[in-house]
C-alpha cells in the first residue's frame, strides 16, 4: 500500500488524510523525506554557478517540502495524543533532526554564498521582504555556527544533538507524571467542590477505570479541586504533586537534564562568541539584554509583591478564624481567596461558569473576529486527529483564508498546557499556500463543556494567536505568522483576550447552559470588577518564573540547579504561600527546548504592548472600531516577521509604550 505521507493528499484543502495515516507510516516517510532534503541541499550548496537569490535564498525557502509534510501530522498527534510508539519515534528523530539542522545551517559553502549575496545587496534589485528575509538568513548562518572551525566546530553540532535528544526526553518525562499520577477520593471527600468539579472528577475515574472519583494534573482539575475542596490534607497532597511533576526520583527525574541544558547552553554561547546563553539569546528580542530584561521585570515585581503581601495577610486571617493555626502554605491560597472573591466582590466562580459554555465562547471568538476583519467561519466535516477536534473554513468576502482547528478537551497522553500551532504556513513562494492552523488547550470534558473565566482567556488567547498566522500575507515562510521574536510573538494573542472583557461580547455569548438566558448585568459586573482580583499572586508567580529563567542563564551554571532555584527566590523575597508558576523539573517552555530559553519574561514584555495597543481601541472609536482593526491587521498581523518588532509596533500605535498601563491593566499601579 502507498504510504499516505508520500503521496499526494487529495484531501478538502490537503489537509493531513488522518484516516489513513498510521503510526508505521512515519518513519520511512521521514527516511526518504530526509534523503531528498539532503539531495535538494547539496543542489544549492554546491550549485557552480554564482549565487543569485533564485537560487540560494529562493531554493532553501523551497527545500524541504516532504520534511514539513511527514513531520506536522506526526508532532501534532505525538503532542496531543502520545503512546509508546509515538514517544520512541520522537526520541529517533529528535538526534536526526538536530543533526539535519546542522548540516544546514553550518553548512560553509552555503553560508558563503549568502554571504556573498549579503555583500552585494544593494545591487540586487531586492524588495524590501526579500531584504530582510537575506538578513535573516545571513545572521542565522552566523548564529548557527557556521563561521566556526575545526573542534569548535565540531563541538557545537555535537551540542546541538544532545539538546535536543535531552529536550525531548524532558516533555516525555514531565509527560509521564502528568499522565500517571492521580489521586482517587470517595463520596465523603467531595465538601465544598461544586458540581462541575463532581463531574469533572468522575468522567476522570471513568477515564482511568476506576471507581469513584479521581484528581489528575490537568490545570482544568486541579486549579478548581484548589479553590473549592474543604479538605486540606487531600489540597496538600493534591498541589504536592502538582508542583513535584519531573522531580519525583526514577526514570522520569528532569532535575539533572535541565542542569546539563544548562552547560550545554552556556557552552554553546561561549563558542560564538557571548559570555552567557541570555546575552547570545536577546539579541534577536526586543528586549536586547538581560538588563533591559531585568529592568522591566523588577518594575512590575515590586509592587506585585507588595499587593500579594497585603493580599496573603487577609488570607491568613481568615484561615485562623477557620480554626486552622500556623503560617498560610501554597495549597491554601487558592481556597481562602475563592472565599474573599465571594465576600469582596459578591462573586463566586462557580456561579459563572453555567454561562461560559466551550461553545459559545469559540462563537464568542469568532464573532469578535468577524466584526473586527471580516472572518467568516463554517463547520467542515473532514477527517481530523481525533474524535473531540473540530475544524472550520475560514473566509473572507467568499474567498478563502484558512482551516482553523481546534482540540479543546484534556486526555491521557494528551501534554498539558494550550498551544498554537501550524499545520502549514501562508506563504507565497510555491503559489498562495493559506495556513492550516489549530489550537490545543486542556479544558474539563462535560455535557455540555462549561469554562472558567481563566479557561476562557486562554481559549480567546490562543486564538489571537491562531489569528496571527491566519491573517499572515507575506511571500516567504521563513516570516510567516507567528516567526517574530519571542518577546513580540505573545502580542497578538495577549491583545485578543481584551475582547472577552467587552460587556457587549459577554453580553451575547455567555448565556446559561440550561435557559439559555443571558448572563445577569450585576454578575456580568461583578465578574469584570473582580478583573484585577488577586493580580499580586498571579503577577508573582509569574515573575518569579521569569527572574529565575534570566538568572539560570546569564551567569556561571550552578552545582545544584535547585539549591540555585532557591537562592534566586530567597534573594527576591518570595512570598512563602506563593510558588514560582513553573519550577525548574516542570519548566517546559525553558528546558524542553530553545524556544523560551531566557526568553519566559515575553509574556509580559509583550503585555506592556497589549494593554497599550487595546487603549488604543479605546482612544478611538471603542473595541470594535474599524479603522484601528485595519491599522492592526496591516501593521502587526498580515506582516509576520517582515520588519523589526518594534517598527512594526511604531507604524501601528506611533510611539512604544511603558510600563504604566500594564500596571493598572493588573490593578497594581496604586500599590505602594
């Protein structure tokens, strides 16, 4: 039988054939797709004729097309549904990969002749796109490596083989213990957990086949089980183990893997020429430096450590009128504050979730979209990954622009967290190639799905950035969609949660699961008062994991990585009934591979943008006026990474914002 990841897909838009791919296509699929890169490599590199930008540039942004098409079916179903095979076949490709990307970019003869085309650029006749996809291409060559000789040569590429065999042995073991772990209660432990959490836990026992009920890691569990159970021992057990994932002793301990990504890094930066991994990272950034990094960062640290020490007193008290003695621990946050936020603010969560249906908040999305540039989304009935995913044509004045995926609902095997990802770019090179994208995330399966407010951020989260790739209008790849520095990339998405703070949207699409009445005006008030509620803790948490993030990689790697974690915590004044988000064994986005790496502050850099560019909205005609969607669309969301960040940002808003409206964004601007 043809191996359907070697033919051509005659699918709806060629889309992955998922009904006919099997876990035994993937390796000889990727074998004769790797063979005929290398084939098309040798092509360029060793082309006799002189360098053009047809042939070089051009050539490579076209290399590779079977490469793209065995391996995006294979890392979307090895991320969203793992089993045994799929993890061996990740640990098989991830060394061959690495290898590949070195013949590539360390590859001399190439590397020249971009040089070459570099050097005589001005005589080219090249657009302006093209000119910044050769800058791109030339600095790669150099950030790779491919300026380096002998053993030095030799060591990065053997570098860059363990980073990335360790890297994916770091989210298979982090994996593991999400996947493992539970923790069964009966009926008599159920005090306090509302009814959805009730469901929750039982479709999670039926899931594991057993009795009862059952607490996973899944955030969608745990976060609520945190909130609402009266039972202390069982929140302490239950957050222990949450936050012990990856350090837990045994095959699955990341402890020593994330201290030889450490030196790994820090080597690697040294080799070309940086004293630290952060400074060899941030250049590419906005940011620029690890100052710059640590500049804004402290900015927002101070005051959110002040508000959390303030928040954390309250807390405490009301713990000791429960009768409860000593000191507020981490497991106990999340509980006294959901009994603040009733008594402050008159506001239970467990009260909006009735109306914050999974599918009216996707419609919420949509619609806000279709008013803001014009999209118009229609259920496609197409094979897909799995029997929960569902996919819609996505178009504009009847042409169309894109296939947008969604898989919402956590799962065994499935890894934790919610992602972006494409399928396959927009692009213009090979024709208009319109992008394949999908969005990941992990809520409660139920009848019908309800979120929480936090879920329903995320979901209108990953969808600004879904929309980042599908409003992508540029002729190269290499720029497409969300191929813009790390601490620009969280713009988009970070600005659309805005969207689901307007009253009008909340208005139409949060509506209760069982009257279909719209959500109440004081509730709906009461929810958008208590936006900023408990923004110490949050801000906190974050941070933390960031400042510990820059630490790591901008001095001398540590003998013990978790005696470092400490002391970089102990030196900031770390609440004790506050833990940093992401501890070192879990820190996925820093150690299971490159892409966060001293780079986890981009949420926030990125947030002191997105509240400056939603007042933007707000200075003119209100969330939804027209002329700001257009200027949005053309000067941040059609043009990838085709110009530096923040010239981008100036064409759009005209002046960079600071630090102040992220402040009051988080209700900390008035803290002391």
């Amino acid at each position: 039988m043809t191996n359907p990841l070697l033919a051509p897909w005659n699918t709806p838009f060629e889309l992955p054939p998922f009904d006919a791919i099997s876990d035994d296509d993937f390796e000889p699929a990727f074998a004769q797709a790797l063979e005929e890169a290398r084939s098309q490599l040798a092509s360029i590199a060793d082309n006799p004729e002189p360098a053009t930008f047809a042939n070089t540039i051009d050539a490579l942004a076209l290399m590779g097309e079977g490469m793209e098409k065995a391996l995006s079916p294979f890392y979307l179903l090895a991320g969203v549904e793992s089993n045994p095979k799929r993890e061996a076949l990740m640990r098989e490709f991830s060394p061959k990969l690495a290898a590949w990307g070195s013949e590539v970019m360390m590859n001399r003869a190439l590397a020249a002749r971009v040089e070459t085309l570099w050097q005589d650029r001005d005589s080219l006749g090249l657009s302006d796109e093209q000119h910044r996809v050769l800058f791109l291409q030339r600095r790669s060559f150099q950030r790779a490596g491919a300026a380096l000789e002998g053993t030095d040569y030799e060591r990065l590429k053997e570098i860059k083989n363990r980073l990335a065999v360790i890297g994916t042995q770091f989210t298979q073991n982090l994996l593991a213990d999400e996947r493992d772990w539970f923790m069964e209660i009966g009926a008599d432990d159920l005090g306090g957990l509302p009814d959805f959490i009730v469901a929750s836990a039982k479709a999670a026992a039926q899931e594991k086949g057993v009795e009862g009920y059952v607490i996973t890691l899944s955030r969608s569990i745990i976060v609520p089980f945190l909130q609402y159970s009266d039972r202390r021992d069982l929140r302490e057990k239950a957050y222990e183990a949450w936050t012990a994932r990856g350090a837990g002793g045994g095959e699955t301990d990341n402890r020593e893997i994330a201290l030889e990504t450490l030196q790994l890094r820090r080597e690697r930066a040294q080799l070309l020429g940086h004293e630290t991994f952060a400074d060899y990272k941030l250049v590419t950034e906005m940011a620029k430096t690890p100052e710059n990094v640590r500049d804004l960062l402290m900015q927002v640290w101070q005051p959110a450590k002040a508000q959390a020490a303030l928040d954390g007193e309250k807390l405490e008290a009301m713990m000791h009128e429960d009768g409860v003695n000593g000191r507020l621990e981490p497991w106990d946050w999340r509980y006294y504050s959901e009994k603040r936020r009733t008594v402050e603010h008159d506001l239970d969560e467990a009260a909006l979730k009735p109306y914050l249906q999974l599918d009216n908040m996707i419609e919420a999305a949509f619609d806000c979209a279709n008013r803001l540039f014009g999209l118009s989304f229609a259920p496609l009935d197409v094979p897909l990954h799995h029997p929960d995913a569902k996919a819609w044509e996505v178009t504009r004045d009847g042409q169309h622009v894109a296939v947008f995926i969604g898989d919402y609902f956590a799962r065994s095997g499935k890894r934790s967290g919610a992602w972006c990802s494409a399928l396959r770019s927009q692009q213009k090179l090979k024709g208009d190639i319109r992008p394949h994208v999908i969005n990941v995330c992990n809520f409660a399966k139920g009848d019908p799905a309800l979120l929480s407010y936090d879920d329903a951020r995320t979901l209108f989260h990953e969808f600004g950035h879904a929309l980042h790739q599908m409003l992508s209008d540029v002729t190269y790849e290499m720029i497409s969609g969300t191929s813009v520095p790390r601490d620009f990339v969280e713009l988009p998405s970070q600005l659309y949660e805005h969207w689901l703070e307007v009253p009008e949207v909340l208005r139409a699409h949060a509506t209760h699961h069982k009257t279909g009445e719209a959500m109440p005006g004081d509730l709906l008030e009461k929810m958008l008062n208590a936006a900023t509620y408990d923004q110490g803790f949050a801000t906190v948490e974050y941070v933390a994991s960031a400042l510990v993030d820059l630490e790591f990689h901008n001095g001398p790697v540590p003998d013990d990585i978790m005696a470092r974690q400490r002391d970089i915590l102990d030196g900031l004044g770390m609440p004790h009934a506050i833990r940093m988000r992401h501890a070192t064994p879990h820190f996925a986005h820093v150690f299971a591979g490159d892409g966060y790496s001293s780079a986890y502050y981009s949420y926030m850099w990125s947030e002191v943008m997105d509240a400056d560019a939603f007042e933007a909205f707000e200075e003119e005609g209100g969330a939804f006026d027209p002329a700001m969607a257009e200027k949005l669309e053309r000067h941040i969301l059609s043009t990838g990474g085709s110009q530096e960040a923040d010239a981008l940002y100036m064409a759009f808003r005209g002046k960079m914002p600071g630090v102040a409206a992220l402040l009051k964004g988080r209700g900390l601007d008035k803290v002391a």
